[in-house]
C-alpha cells in the first residue's frame, strides 16, 4: 500500500510537470526504434527475491536538438528501448503514428503538442520504478505506464498538428533540420532522403511560382470641390443659358445667370454682389422669357450700364470664371 502511495505522489509530479509545460515553436521529429539484439538482458533479483532499486536515470540531450522538444521526445523513446523500459513493437507504433515529426513534408502531421517541453528523466525514472515493482496492482501499473507514454508520443493521435509551412524559410530551417536528425540517427537514410525530396521540391514550387501581383495604385487625392457660383450649374465663364443678344437700341445691361424660378432671385443677388463688389452700384433685375428647346427661364440681369462699359466688365467677369453675355436692359 505504501508502494502505492509512492507511484501515485511521483505521477502527479510528473503529470503537473507535463501540463505546465509552454508550448513553443520547434520543428517537428521522432526517433527510430533500435534492433531487438539491442535490448539488455533481464533485470536480476537480490537475495530476498526482489528486484534491485532501478538506478536513477539522466537522459543525456545532444546540444544539436537543445531546442528541439519533438526531437527530444524520440531520443527518450530510443533510450527506453534501450534500457528495456518500452517494447521495440510499442515504440514503433509511436513512431510511426507521429512520423510527421521527424518528415514535417514527406509525412502527415504528427500528434498536435508534441512542441511541449517534458521532463524527459522524471518520465524515464518513473518507468523503470514501474518495471522494477512486479508486485503492485497489474492494472494501476498499467494504466500509470500507458499514461506516461501516451504523453510521451500517443499511440492514436486524436488531434493532429497544423501541416509545416511552405514558405522559403521554414523550407530552408526543414533542410538543416533533417541534417540535424540523420546526423543523431533519428532518421534512416531512406527517410533522410524523402524529406530531402520533399523539400527540393517545395523549393522548385516557390522559384516556379508567378510573383505576385503589384500593389494597387494609391487613390488619387481628392479634388476640393470648386467654388459653387450663382449662375445655376453653368460652368464658370459660359454664356448663359437663353441669352438674348443685344441689339443695339436701348440701354445694355448684363445677363449673369439664368434660372428656372424667379423664386431665388433675393440669394442669387446677394451672392453675386458678394463675390464680385463691382455688381454692387448695379440695378437687377429678372425678365420671365420663353426660349425655343429650353422652356421657360428667367434670366437675371444687372445694369443698366453704356454699351463700352458694360461689354468691359462682361469681359473681365467671364475672365474671373463668371458667366456673362450682353443683352438689352
């Protein structure tokens, strides 16, 4: 019973130590499951027929994948193997289920979370006190072992990770990678060589691909809009709509605008008088007319004014963007 009460205060240790891990953004990996020839011989009993305390185990991490959790998990699944912690069978499941790790473009994505930091030698101590008490519940050892392993690399991954980018770095970081993982034996040549292929081709896709598209045009600025004037939408400097020429007899006024009512007369005044002064000493006036095509209108007049004067300043207010025409007043 106190054996019992051991396992269980070392796995929460361990299951707290594995749910606070971060999860980072390490590429992916896994490690190749040794011969069966490399599995060491059975574990001998002492005097009292009990097996010996398991020796406390360091996991030794190659400073090459000191960074790399997912390559990490496999290199403990290699050494538990090793130390007859894990069956050759087992680990090749786990391997094989999650070898997107190892080949993030030659395989399908592995168990998503494998990118979450373990402590790998409280894992690996934790199994061999396992395998070294034969004597405690089959069940509770069972179902702890499955736990630990399952966190290690799961068997039937449920949830998968996201497929590897393709861009050009992740492609360049995925060939020094898999250099990394033949070099540490955690791929096989053949492997080795389908990643190779796989990122090869990737980057023949990227140089073969049409560059993209130019960026749009900016907008063009937003012209302000121009000075509304009274001439009734007429632009500045046209004749007015209906004009009537002069006809020599008379007195000769200015025909400034023309409008469909005489309605606005009051404001239309007001704002030519304000905008040219010069209209101010003038008289105005509005003449109802009917005009051929255009219905009738009611033309505004100014003056009245002599004939040299008034055709002067008609000109120099046609030349200010006001629109004018000489007519009798």
């Amino acid at each position: 019973m106190q054996q019992l009460g051991r396992r269980v205060a070392r796995l929460a240790v361990i299951m707290g130590a594995i749910a606070g891990t971060a999860a980072c953004d390490s590429d992916r990996l896994v490690g190749v499951a040794p011969p069966a020839a490399a599995w060491p011989a059975p574990v001998a009993q002492d005097g009292a027929g009990r097996p010996p305390a398991p020796p406390t185990i360091t996991v030794e991490v190659p400073a090459a994948i000191a960074d790399d959790p997912e390559a990490q998990r496999f290199l403990l699944l290699r050494d538990l193997v090793n130390r007859g912690l894990a069956t050759p069978e087992d680990a090749t499941q786990r391997r094989g289920a999650n070898l997107g790790a190892l080949l993030p473009y030659a395989a399908p994505p592995p168990a998503a979370g494998l990118a979450r930091r373990l402590p790998l030698d409280d894992i690996a101590n934790q199994l061999a006190r396992l395998a070294a008490t034969p004597d405690g519940p089959a069940s509770s050892i069972a179902a702890e072992r499955g736990f630990l392993m399952e966190s290690l690399l799961p068997a039937a991954p449920k949830i998968r990770a996201a497929a590897a980018r393709p861009d050009a770095d992740a492609l360049a970081t995925g060939r020094r990678r898999i250099g990394t993982l033949a070099g540490l034996d955690l791929v096989s040549a053949d492997e080795y060589q389908r990643e190779m292929t796989a990122i090869d081709q990737g980057e023949q896709r990227l140089a073969n691909a049409p560059p993209p598209p130019p960026a749009p045009p900016p907008p063009p600025p937003k012209k302000k809009p121009k000075k509304k004037n009274a001439s009734a939408g007429l632009k500045p400097g046209d004749t007015p709509g209906g004009a009537i020429p002069a006809t020599g007899k008379g007195p000769i006024g200015l025909h400034l605008l023309s409008m469909a009512s005489d309605t606005m007369t009051d404001k239309a005044v007001a704002a030519l008088k304000k905008e040219y002064p010069e209209l101010e000493a003038l008289a105005f006036k509005t003449v109802k007319t009917d005009i051929p095509d255009l219905g009738t209108t009611y033309r505004l007049l100014a003056g009245p004014l002599p004939s040299a004067e008034a055709e002067q300043l008609c000109r120099a207010l046609r030349t200010k963007g006001q629109s004018c025409a000489l007519t009798n007043y």
